[in-house]
C-alpha cells in the first residue's frame, strides 16, 4: 500500500510521507522531534510540579492552615476596605495597610476570621499604636454601630478550627477576595 499525499504540520507544503504515520516533511523532521521533546519534557515537570505541592500540603501542619487562612481573611479584609480611610485615624495612609482587629487574635482567637472585627487600618495605628482602641472603637461605632461593637466586647464561645475548617475558610475568603477584585 503506497501512502497518499499530505500536508507537512509544519510548512503545510504537500509531501509524500514515508508511512503512513508520517505528520512532517523530510525537511521538517528534526524541528518536529524537537517540539515533541519539548512538550515531553513541559508534562513532566507540570506532573512534578503537581507532585511536589500535593506532598507540601500533605505535611502542612494546623497552624500552617491556620497561617493560610489568615493571610486569605487579611487579603480579603484589604480588598473589601480599599478606597476607604483608616478606621483608627480616618486617614487614607500612603504606606502600608493592615487589617486590624478590634479584639486582638491573642485575647479572642474566636474572632479571628469575624468580619465586623477586623477592618483597614493603616500600619502606624495598627503597630506603632498597638491598635489604637479607642480611635477604632469610633469608628466601629460609625460603621458598623453600638449593638455590634457591644457584641463584640461581650463574651464568646471559643472557638477550635480543624484543619478542614481552615480549608473551607481560606477557600471562602480567596473567592470573597476574587469577588471584591473584580469589582474594583
């Protein structure tokens, strides 16, 4: 059986192949090699990239989630609060911006991922004035109002996350911030 005529993949030139297997043109031979090496070569390093972060987040520990799904709550937080002042000073600070937490993290770890606790705060107030409280109790009250900020202060039951309560809640806060993203 004599193979019919094609077009090489390459120069798409017509060609008698050698077999009937044949995609390129005796001209063509060695770049077409090249390119399957290439992309040979492009799967096994996606495959041993996918191998490597699978096995880096099997050995992620709790608090390594918990560190994940902070960063997430913070980003988000950020995303949510953008074009709006600092909630302690009012000011719209040209550096760095954090997300402060009313009640601290330490004092009340079940408020950590509590959305009405946390808000923009420019990075003096929220280091260099360890918060400051009493400026950011003001402006919680202007935001979010006296009913919340005395749920706030009051008390809670305490809160203990499991690594797969980490997961679902980076995830959220990472589709929260996607969506606040594209809003801007």
């Amino acid at each position: 059986m004599i193979p019919k005529s094609r077009k090489c993949r390459i120069c798409k030139e017509p060609f008698l192949p050698f077999n009937t297997i044949t995609p390129v043109c005796k001209a063509h031979e060695y770049e077409f090699a090249m390119q399957q090496v290439e992309k040979a070569a492009r799967k096994k390093t996606t495959v041993y990239r996918k191998e490597h972060r699978e096995a880096k987040e099997r050995l992620k520990t709790r608090q390594d989630w918990l560190k994940d799904a902070q960063t997430a709550f913070n980003r988000w937080i950020r995303a949510r609060d953008h074009g709006k002042p600092c909630i302690s000073c009012g000011r719209f600070h040209g550096g760095q911006n954090h997300a402060g937490h009313y009640q601290s993290i330490g004092a009340h770890p079940e408020l950590r991922f509590d959305e009405n606790n946390c808000h923009l705060q420019c990075q003096p107030c929220n280091t260099q004035l360890s918060g400051n409280l009493i400026e950011y109790r003001k402006g919680l009250i202007d935001r979010r109002g006296v009913e919340n900020v005395e749920w706030l202060e009051g008390p809670h039951e305490p809160a203990k996350y499991s690594i797969d309560d980490l997961k679902a809640l980076k995830a959220k806060f990472k589709i929260k911030y996607l969506s606040a993203y594209l809003k801007k």
